[in-house]
C-alpha cells in the first residue's frame, strides 16, 4: 500500500476542524450579522429617499386604410427614440412646472433620467413596421402625484409630436395634386365640349348606325348563303351515296328481297349488299324450313304426353306408398292388440244347468224330498267360444296383412326407382329436344330479324332519297337567289363606309386628346381622393390605452434587499475574522 509523505498529510484541510473554528466563534460572526442587520435598516429608512414609479399605456396603431400618399408607419424602435427626445421634455417641464429644490426650472437631462419608454410587441416579423405595439412611459419621482402627472404629461406631447409630423408631410403632397388635379380638370371639359359640338350634327352617328345595319345585313346574308350552300353541298353528297345505295340494293326499281324468285339466275356475287340480301332471305328460308322438319320430325309432343303420364304414375305409386308406409305401423298395433285381447278369451265356454224344470218330474214324484235333491243336480255342457273364433280371424288376418305390407311397400317402391329412371330419360330427352327446337327458333328470330332489318333499311333510305330530292331543288333556288342580294348588299356596305371612313378620320384627332386628358384625370382624381383620406386620417398613430394613476406605496428603495445583503456580508466578514483570530491564537507571534 503506497504511503503518503508526512508533509502531505499535515497540509490537508480537516473540515472537522474547521468546522470546530467557526462553533467556537459563532458569537462573533452573530453579533456581526445583527449589528449589520440593524445599521442597514436604520440607515435605508433615514438616509435613502423614496420613489414612485407610475405608468402611461399607450397603442401604436398604423391606419387600417393607408393611401399611397401617406408615410408608412415608423418602426417601434423609432417611437421609442422619439418618446425620449430632450425636446418632448422640455415641454412636460414647461406644461407642469418642474422646478429643483432652489426654485429654478429643471432641466431636461434631469426629466429624462426620471423617465423610461418600453415597446412591446406580439409580431415575430423581422421587419416590425405596420405592426400594432404598446408603448409604456415610466415616470420615478419621489412624490407620486408629480410621478403621475410626469407620465401622463409626457404621453400627451408625444402624442402630439407623432400627428404634428405626419400632417406636415401630407400637407404639401395634397396641394400640389389639388392644383394639378382643378387645371387638367378644365382642360378635359374644353375638350369634351368641342367633342359634343361635332357629335350635335349628327353625321357620324348616322353613318355609323347606317354602316353597323348594312354591315348586319350583309354578314346575315353571307352567314345566310354560306350555310345554304354548305347545306346543298350535304345533301347533294348524301343524296348522291344513298343513290349509290340504292342502286346497289334495287333491281328494276324494286328491292331484291321483294323480288329474290325472279333473280335467283342473275349473277349478284359482285355487289357486297345485294350478296347481303340474297344471303339473308335464302338463311331466313333456310331457318323455317329446318324448324318445320325438325317439328315434322322430333315427335317432341308424344314425349311430352309419355312424360306426363309418367309424371302421373309416379305420384300414383308414391302416394300408395306413403299410405303403405302409414297403415304399416297401424296394423302392428292391431295385431298386438288382438293378440292380446285372443289370450284374454278362452277357447271353450262351460255352460252349467240343472237336470230339468219340467213340470212332469214335479207331477210324477210325490216326494217332496227327491224332487229337490233333482232340482239341486246341474249338468255341465261345453261348447266353443264365438268371440274367440272372431278374434282368431281377425288375428290371422291382419298377420297376412302385416306379412303382406313390407312387400307391397318394396314392389312400390321398385316400380317408383324405375319410374324415376324413366322420367329422368323422358325430360333429359325432352330438355335435348327443346334445347334443338330452341336453337332453332333463335337461328330463324336472328334470320327474321336480319331480313327485316335490311327490308326496313331500304325502306328508310327510299323515303330519305325521296326527301332528300326535294330539298336539295329547294336548296339551289335558294342559292341562287341569295347569291344576287349579296352583290348588291356589298356595293352599298363599300359606299357607307367610305363617307363613315371620312367622318371618323376628322373626329379621331378630338378623340385621341379627350382620352389621354380623360387618363391623366383619372390617376389626378385618385391622388386627390388618397391626399382627402390621408388628411382626415393624419390624426396620428398613437392612441392612450391607460393613463397613469398616483401609486400608493414607493417602488424603491427595496429595504429588505439592502438588509438581506448586509447580512450577507457581515456574515462573511464575520467568518473571515474568526479564522484570522484562530490563526494568531494556533500560531501565536
């Protein structure tokens, strides 16, 4: 283990021992701190004087609608400036009244140490011109009314140091383009009347209208000719394809479908729609001819009835057989039943009676005694039960019949598989035959309706060539016609204007002056309009938020702080003596 040199050792501060130092002075240092606690507050309360802060609040706010005459707003930084300029002091002084201890005016270096201006702001622009911001004049003195006052006075003249500077620079502005704006305004009207005069007689307006009708007339009539001639050349181009058409479709001015009989040895191959046709009817003969067959043919009414029938047989056996399927369960409750009503009866009946009750034994024998005893004897006759020979049929019976059943319901129900079978060939046979016949008659429909669309479309294109005709003689009469007005309507457009040609050039030059004067008129009559905004606006740009109140108790001095901070510094001083005490007694000269 290293070992530290003696030396070392020795230097090291214990903080024990320290600690033991400032224990063993601690009277010192409080008796340090008290007398310090009790000089600084006796000497803040009767040396130092108080002071008294009140606040002006004012708003900087740029006008809503700013003219391009008037100034832009200043920057909040220059309203601080200007708020503690000398020479807005020097005003408060002279308005209140400020005089020093000796009675003499105050200056104005003394006013303004008194007095702090703060801007606040809430826009983060870089540039703060146009923004609205607060401005707070703090007035201190050591009397609260004259602080008051101070900040309100000073409020008040810079306010009206802020409008006085912007009326004078709008003043001059505004004459200037009022001058400017009453001479070009007289120049504008001399104009415009020798304007009017040349307009009082009428000739040009005249002319005008004159050239504006016929210039009407003859566009209408060139738009008019210029559609029918367009028009005719349509309907000449349609009336000359459907000719086309119909040519191909028409043999001896008859349709060929109409006449397909009388053709059949011509030869058509070459023209794609009357092969068209042709094929059309032949497939349309084709398809009726092959459903006939196929009708003639497919007996499909007889597999129709078969079906039926078997339809009908089949309901028949299932119904038996439910019925079977139904009594079966019955019958075992009958046969039970009678089985055990069977055993229930005796084969045989015993029939007991007595000798005889004829009156000749009761004549013949003449003692009372015998006759008795004969009375009392009873004969014993046996006999076979007719109830059970009933129950015994009816037992054998409904044996057969339960015996009977299980086969009867296995035979319907064979005769109902093979029925099954049956009706499943009978209606596929009969779905494969309509599927046929189905596709038949849509092969004839397709036919049908293909020939009839062609006989439809011939007929439409023989009425539509026929109206076709019509209009396309109407057209060229038309054209004709409207062909001559148009000459004679150009020759008097040529005339009107070349006599509105000569009025227009005389009225052009009073034209061209009256609209350049209207030009320059028009930007003087918006600067005038912004130099009246901006001189009823030029109020200034600072309004009173709040005006200052007399505070009711000092800002300063801050006695506590002064007492805090002796203390402190006793307490060092306090701590520094101890140690110097300590050091001469440890270490005595």
């Amino acid at each position: 283990m290293e070992t530290r040199p003696q030396s070392m050792m020795e230097d090291e501060i214990d903080l024990r021992e320290l600690f033991l130092v400032l224990w063993k002075g601690k009277w010192i240092i409080a008796a340090l701190v008290v007398v310090a606690a009790l000089a600084a507050a006796v000497g803040s309360k009767m040396l130092l004087t108080p002071t008294y802060e009140a606040v002006a609040t004012l708003l900087i706010m740029p006008p809503t609608y700013q003219t391009s005459l008037e100034p832009e707003a200043l920057p909040l930084q220059t309203y601080q400036a200007l708020a503690l300029t000398p020479s807005i002091a020097g005003q408060v002084i002279e308005r209140l009244q400020l005089k020093s201890g000796k009675g003499e005016p105050l200056a104005a270096g003394d006013v303004l140490r008194a007095v702090e201006v703060d801007v606040l702001t809430q826009d983060t622009r870089s540039d703060s011109r146009q923004a609205a911001g607060i401005i707070r004049i703090k007035a201190a003195w050591s009397e609260p009314d004259i602080a008051r006052d101070i900040a309100n006075a000073w409020a008040d003249v810079f306010i009206e140091s802020t409008s006085q500077i912007r009326k004078s620079e709008l003043d001059e502005v505004a004459q200037v383009i009022l001058n400017q704006h009453g001479a070009t305004e007289r120049m504008l009207k001399d104009s415009e009347k020798r304007l009017i005069g040349l307009h009082a007689s009428g000739s040009v307006s005249l002319a005008n209208q004159q050239v504006e009708v016929l210039v009407d007339q003859l566009g209408e009539q060139r738009r008019y000719t210029l559609r029918t001639h367009s028009e005719l050349d349509i309907k000449r181009n349609q009336l000359e394809a459907l000719t086309n058409q119909l040519t191909a479709v028409e043999h001896e001015g008859e349709w060929l479908g109409f006449s397909l009989e009388r053709l059949s040895g011509h030869d058509l191959n070459g023209i794609p729609a009357r092969q068209q046709i042709i094929e059309a009817a032949n497939q349309l003969v084709r398809a009726r001819d092959t459903l006939v067959d196929f009708d003639n043919q497919s007996q499909m009414s007889l597999v129709e009835q078969e079906l039926k029938s078997e339809q009908t047989q089949l309901s028949n056996y299932r119904s038996n057989l439910s019925k079977l399927k139904a009594r079966l369960p019955e019958e075992k409750a009958r046969y039970v039943a009678l089985e055990s009503r069977l055993l229930m009866e005796d084969e045989k009946l015993l029939m007991s009676r007595s000798l005889t009750t004829d009156a000749l034994w009761n004549a013949l024998g003449t003692d009372l005694g015998t006759v008795e005893k004969l009375a009392g004897l009873r004969l014993i006759d046996e006999t076979v039960n007719p109830i059970y020979l009933q129950i015994a049929e009816l037992l054998t019976e409904a044996k057969i019949n339960l015996e009977a059943i299980p086969n009867q319901i296995k035979a319907y129900e064979e005769m109902i598989g093979i029925s099954n079978n049956r009706l499943i060939d009978l209606e596929s046979q009969l779905r494969t035959l309509q599927q046929e016949r189905m596709v038949l008659e849509e092969q004839l429909n397709f036919s049908t309706r293909l020939y009839d669309s062609l006989k439809e479309q011939y007929l439409s294109m023989r009425e539509k060539w026929m109206q076709l005709a019509g209009e396309v003689a109407m057209l060229e009469l038309e054209v004709e016609r409207g062909t001559e007005e148009l000459g004679q309507q150009e020759a008097a457009v040529a005339i009107a204007e070349n006599r509105l040609l000569e009025l227009e050039l005389e009225e052009s030059e009073l034209v061209r002056n009256i609209e350049s004067l209207q030009r320059t008129h028009r930007v003087l009559s918006e600067q005038t309009e912004s130099a009246r905004l901006a001189e009823l606006q030029a109020t200034g740009d600072v309004r009173f938020v709040s005006e200052a109140v007399a505070p009711r108790s000092p800002s300063g001095p801050n006695h506590k702080m002064n007492v805090a901070v002796t203390v402190v510094l006793a307490g060092m001083i306090g701590v520094g003596a101890v140690f110097i005490i300590n050091m001469f007694q440890t270490h005595p000269a």
